[in-house]
C-alpha cells in the first residue's frame, strides 16, 4: 500500500510539473543525496525484493512516462543526436537483463535498475528537457551544490558529535558501517560516495562569487576528510589546483591563492577533523594490499568473463570465492564479471566519448573537469556495483555537460551562419 502511495505520488508530481521538468529532475538528486539507500523504505515501505527500488527512481520512471505522453518529440530527438551511443547502452542494458534475470535474484535486478537502467533514463530527460530549456543546466549546477553543502554540512556534524544523526538504524544495519571509526558519510550511502560527490561538484564552483566558493570549498574540504579518503583528499587538492589556475585574475592573485590554500590546507590538517584521514594515511590497514590482490584475481580470469558475465552483483560472489576480502574494489572490473569484458567496456567507452566530445566546448567552467572526475572516480572503487548516489551523480554530470556541449555547438551555428549572411549581403551590395 505504501509503494502504491508513492507511485501514485510520484505520478501526480511528474505530470503537474510536466510543463516544467526542472523541478522533476531537481527532485530526482534531492531523493538520492538526502535520502540513502537505507532511508528509502521510509518512503516505499519496500526494504527488500524486486520492487525495492530507491525512491526516486520510480519518480524517475514516472518523469520518463510523462515526457513519452507529453514530449515524445523531444525524447526521440535526444536520442536522434547521439544515436550510436543509445544503440550501445541499449545493447549494454539488454545484456545485463538477460545475464542477470537467468543468473541472479532480485537484489541484482533492483541493483540494475538504480544504478544503470534508471540513471541513463535520466540522462535522457535532461537531454531533451535542456533542448526546451537552455536554463536548464544552470539550475541543476545551483541544486548539485546545494545538495553538496547540505550532505557536507551533515557529514561535518557528524563527526563533530560523534553520531549518524539521520537514518541511524538503517545505518547500523551496513556490515560495513562502524560508528567508533568516526569515518562518516552525511546523508549519503557511504564515505567514498560522500568523497566522491565532493571531488566531482567542486569543479563547478568554479566561477561562483568569492562569498560562496571560499566557504563551500572549505566545508567540502573537511567532508573529504571525514569522510577518510585518501584518493579523495589528492583529488580535491588536484581540483583546488585547477580551480585556481582556471580563475580570471592575474599570476600574482594566483600566487597569493596557492599561498593562501597551503597554509589553510596545513592548518586544517593540524586540526582533529583530519585525525582519521592521518591515521589511515599512516597505516592503511592493508587497504592497498587488498586491492592489488583484487586486481590480480581479476586479470588472472578475466578470459571467463570476456564475454558473457554472471549477472550484476555476481562479482561479490566471484571475489569471495577466489579468497578476497574485499569486493573488486573498481567499478569496470565488478561490471566486467557482472556484464562480461566486452559490455563493460562498452559501457564505460560509450560514457567516455561523451565526456571527450564536449569537455572542451560546453561554455560552463570546470563542467568538463567534473564530468571527467565522475567517470573516473568509480573506477577506483566499487562505486557504480552498490546501491548509492554514485550512478545517478555521474549520469547527471554527464547530461549536463552533453546538454551545454549541444548549446555552445548551436549557438556557435548561429553565430557562424550570421556571419556568412552579412558577408554574402555585403558582396551582393558591392
């Protein structure tokens, strides 16, 4: 009755705002970064099973249902401009669907759904959504970091009072979750994903007012570190770097912003926020042994899985298996088991391409950057094989910066087409 409730709602919501589907998608990301994994069943009432999907991805499905009824047009032609790689996710999906229906139970299908099948969905709504709404991308940039100073904010109060604050018994339900680590996530899914979403929105504050990005770096700068990431820490450093060479001022205010951050950087190291972050720093607690053996096991069987894979999720079976203790700690090699070789590589290339083809034309600064990072990052972990923000953050990046890409390429066009016109007008007054 309760999952009845919620889709009903969601059906409501995304057809009042039809004619608007700005606030659908903005609501889409508020859902995944305010409400984890866990929450979700407080809102389906469905914490297991086939229908246990997170939250927004039925608003998801709803938003997709009512742009097919109200706004075919525009899906089709989103579809139309980047037609080879919809045939290589749709080649991708199928494949999943058919390796995971006939080789793992619904905790693989629900897996499936959030975090390929719904976020590509999403993709799609953004792209045709932005072709009616230039404005668009802009507003989802405003809500991302909103959302990043929110989750940030939590995650610093956490470690502050030593406590989850939010969704505490779904929390403690996590084998991985241990309160006396201090290692904490704000309102996201897990540490590395709150580490992740920081890493990959704070190249968009490039280019925001003083007022805002010096404090918000500042509080995304000690999530980062609550949040006891190492190769998030060297990101955010190599993304503060960025952001001030990328600044439009002179050699000596960059000198001086280098100066100010190292000695702020230095300083916020001294402090107990950064405790946890040293210490595994210092002894990563066979964190890396872990994960070269991981990596190892994989290579040594990779042929098995070249191309037919196991079924998502299959890959933490096959780790446990070969003797790991971890999963396989990387998103492509947990998809290269669960999808096969071939379709993960398909996968991620198909991503990539995007993310090359736009990045240095989209007219938004450090949207490139940031989407580069979101593809990148779960590489690293096993962001993209677990039930997290992870997916739909890095499908969101992506569209947007497709969408600015699309923009800048149409009103270069524009620009040269009216410049051809006044030279033919010209020559013809002559």
């Amino acid at each position: 009755m309760q999952l009845a409730a919620w889709i009903v709602a969601c059906g409501v919501f995304a057809i009042g705002f039809r004619q608007r589907p700005a606030v659908t998608l903005v609501a889409v990301l508020a859902l995944w970064f305010l409400v984890p994994t866990v929450g979700s069943p407080l809102i389906t009432g469905q914490p297991t099973g086939l229908l246990s999907m997170h939250a927004a991805t039925w608003l998801i499905v709803a938003a997709f249902v009512a742009a097919l009824e109200h706004d075919t047009d525009a899906l089709l032609a989103a579809i139309a401009r980047h037609i080879y790689v919809f045939l290589a996710l749709g080649v991708v999906i199928g494949a999943a669907v058919l390796t995971t229906a006939t080789r793992v139970g619904g905790g693989g299908t629900v897996l499936l759904v959030d975090q390929i099948v719904a976020p590509i969905m999403f993709f799609l709504l953004v792209l045709a959504a932005a072709s009616r709404n230039p404005a668009l991308v802009g507003w989802l940039r405003v809500a991302l970091l909103t959302l990043a100073a929110i989750v940030s904010g939590v995650a610093v109060a956490q470690w502050y009072s030593e406590s989850v604050l939010f969704y505490e018994d779904g929390f403690l339900t996590q084998y991985w979750f241990n309160p006396d680590n201090r290692r904490w996530m704000g309102v996201l899914d897990q540490p590395l994903t709150l580490s992740m979403a920081m890493c990959v929105l704070a190249p968009l504050v490039a280019g925001t007012r003083a007022v805002v990005q010096v404090p918000l770096l500042a509080l995304m700068s000690m999530a980062v570190m609550v949040s006891q990431s190492r190769v998030g820490l060297v990101i955010f450093i190599i993304v503060l770097v960025y952001l001030v060479f990328s600044s439009r001022t002179g050699p000596l205010a960059k000198g001086g912003m280098i100066l100010g951050l190292t000695v702020a950087g230095a300083a916020l190291l001294t402090t107990p926020v950064a405790e946890g972050l040293l210490g595994r720093i210092e002894d990563d607690t066979g964190s890396f042994a872990a994960r070269s053996e991981a990596t190892a096991s994989f290579f040594n069987n990779w042929l098995d899985y070249l191309v037919v894979g196991n079924g998502i999720g299959s890959s933490y079976g096959i780790a446990e298996q070969s003797g790991l203790s971890t999963s396989l700690e990387s998103s492509i090699l947990m998809y290269s088991v669960d999808l096969g070789v071939i379709f993960a590589v398909l996968y991620f290339g198909a991503i990539f391409v995007l993310v090359v083809k736009y990045a240095g034309s989209n007219g938004i600064r450090g949207l490139g950057l940031a989407a580069f990072l979101a593809v990148m990052i779960p590489q690293t972990y096993s962001a993209l094989a677990t039930r997290s923000a992870a997916g739909i953050l890095m499908w969101a990046v992506v569209a947007m910066l497709v969408a600015a890409g699309e923009r800048t390429r149409e009103l270069n066009a524009e620009e040269d087409l009216a410049v051809a016109r006044m030279a033919a007008r010209q020559r013809a007054s002559r």
